[in-house]
C-alpha cells in the first residue's frame, strides 16, 4: 500500500517524514518539484499532480487551511471527483467546524471515508513524531487509519462525528487565545507602573496566574522575538471559525469576545504576520513603555 501525502510544509513535511522511518510507501505531493527533492532523498516518491494521490487507498492532507483544501479536493481538476470508493481522506489541516462536515457529507456521497484529523504541536512535535491528533468522523476508517497516525503522533484521539476533531482543536486554540491575551494586556499596565518586565515575567510564569501560553511566551516577549511560530493573523481565524458557531447556535461566549477585540486592535496595528505574542505591542505602544530584558552593559 502507498500512502499519498499533500502538502509536505512545517508540519507536514515531518509527518511525512515519520511516515518514511517506519517502512511505509509515500507519495510526497507539493506544488513546486524543488521542495519536493529532500523527500525523494528519503524514499518517496514523488508528484506535483494532486491527481496522482487517486491511488492510493490513504491519503493525508496537510494544507494551510479551508480555501487550499477545497481548492485540493473541488477546485478545478479535483482529486475528490476521481478518487475509488473507501479511499479514506485523513485531513490534518486546520479548517472550521461547519467547514469539515460539509467536505465529509460531499465525501460520503462518492463513498469516500473523510477524517478531519488537526494536529496541536510545534514543528519540533511534528519532527519528532509527538504531535497529538484530534480526529472526527467514521470510526470504522479512523481504526483504520489508527497505526499510520501512531508513526506521526504520540497522542491519538477519536473525538467522534464529523467535525469533532476541528471543533476540539478550535477550542484548545480559543483558550491558549485567551491566556495569551491576557497578560499581553497586563503586563505593559504593571510595566507602566512601575513593575520590572522581568520580575513580573517570572511570577506569571510561576504563580497561580500561570498558564502554558505565560510559559511559553513571555520569555519570547522579553527578548522581543515575535518572528516564529503560528501567526497572529492564523490564530484569529480559530476564533472567527467559533464565532461562526456561537451564532449558528447562538450561544454567547463573553471572554471570547473580548479576546477577538484584542486580536483585532493587534492586526490593525500591523502584528498579523508575528506570533500571537506580538500583540503585546500594541498595548506597549498605548502605554508607551516596553516589556523586555534590560540589557547588561558589556
């Protein structure tokens, strides 16, 4: 059996490589043929047609969101309008809630088994093989699919129906929104008072106020390293996806509302291509202070 793999990036092209290390036929499937070199290197094969994935019984896609998806699998030339009933789609990109369920139902009507499968994980998890999968959709096709995830994530969830792997994934990114917007707007006030950056930095990472966002994150903000990671223009669209569902089913979420408005006075002030961090400066600048390490003289 070869596995096709779409979209080998950040992530994907760890998966894909993980995939390699345990003996498994890969077809390695990107855009541009020079991105593509390392994993023929590798062992894979390799493609710049997305049609060439129609044979394989698995395919894994990896893409940067809703929109290249469907452009993958409905766009002009698509790979869902050829693929063989009980091919099985593990789809491991971020997309909204809603979205995933409508691409299932378009699946299920050519007989084809789709699984939305986001992961949570930096590239380093993505790697080294520990990224946790969060996966909705048919039970039958997600055992199936259950020992190839096991070679690409240390933590494998079936979270149930269609969406329930976006929907778990959406709400684990609110709430590191959450945290994340929090300090970026008290810390520039305890700055502005008077508070060392650093000392202050240190109780957040440490007390009762603390959180893997202050962890992880406020030691980047001290050295002023925004230029990483998941940026702040991507992680609003987690949001924006749970907004969509808190007026479908009209249920008021206060605090997510509010954080929405922090991100969105951080993108206007020009954060949305840094990490989530940076909107740190748009408080900083309200203030007129900066919350970094002081610099030792030589």
């Amino acid at each position: 059996m070869e596995i096709s793999f779409i979209g080998v990036g950040i992530m994907g092209g760890g998966m894909c490589r993980n995939l390699l290390k345990k003996g498994l036929k890969v077809r390695a499937i990107a855009r541009k043929k020079e991105h593509l070199l390392a994993f023929q290197q590798a062992g894979a094969a390799i493609s710049t047609r997305n049609r060439d994935a129609a044979d394989s019984p698995v395919i894994f896609l990896c893409l940067p969101d809703g929109a290249a998806v469907r452009q993958v699998l409905l766009g002009e030339g698509g790979l869902l309008e050829c693929l063989e009933p009980g091919t099985v789609l593990v789809d491991c990109s971020t997309l909204g809630y809603l979205e995933a369920r409508e691409l299932a139902g378009l699946c299920s009507k050519r007989g084809v088994a789709y699984l939305d499968a986001p992961v949570s994980g930096h590239q380093a998890k993505a790697e080294d093989g520990t990224l946790t999968i969060m996966v909705g959709g048919r039970e039958d096709a997600f055992r199936q699919v259950k020992p190839l995830l096991e070679a690409v994530g240390s933590t494998i969830l079936y979270m149930g129906e269609s969406g329930s792997g976006q929907l778990t994934k959406m709400i684990n990114n609110c709430a590191l929104n959450i945290c994340t917007a929090a300090f970026c707007e008290l810390m520039p006030l305890g700055v502005k008072m008077g508070l060392s950056p650093e000392k202050l930095g240190k109780v957040l990472m440490t007390v009762s106020g603390s959180s893997y966002a202050s962890c992880h994150l406020i030691p980047k903000v001290l050295e002023g390293d925004f230029a990483y990671g998941f940026s702040l223009e991507r992680a609003y669209k987690d949001m924006a996806h749970m907004a969509e569902l808190t007026t479908r089913f009209q249920v008021p979420l206060p605090t997510l509302q509010g954080t929405m408005q922090t991100y969105q006075l951080a993108l206007r002030h020009g954060e949305g291509e840094l990490y989530k961090g940076a909107m740190i400066r748009f408080y900083e600048d309200l203030l007129g202070v900066e919350c970094r390490r002081e610099k030792k003289e030589p």
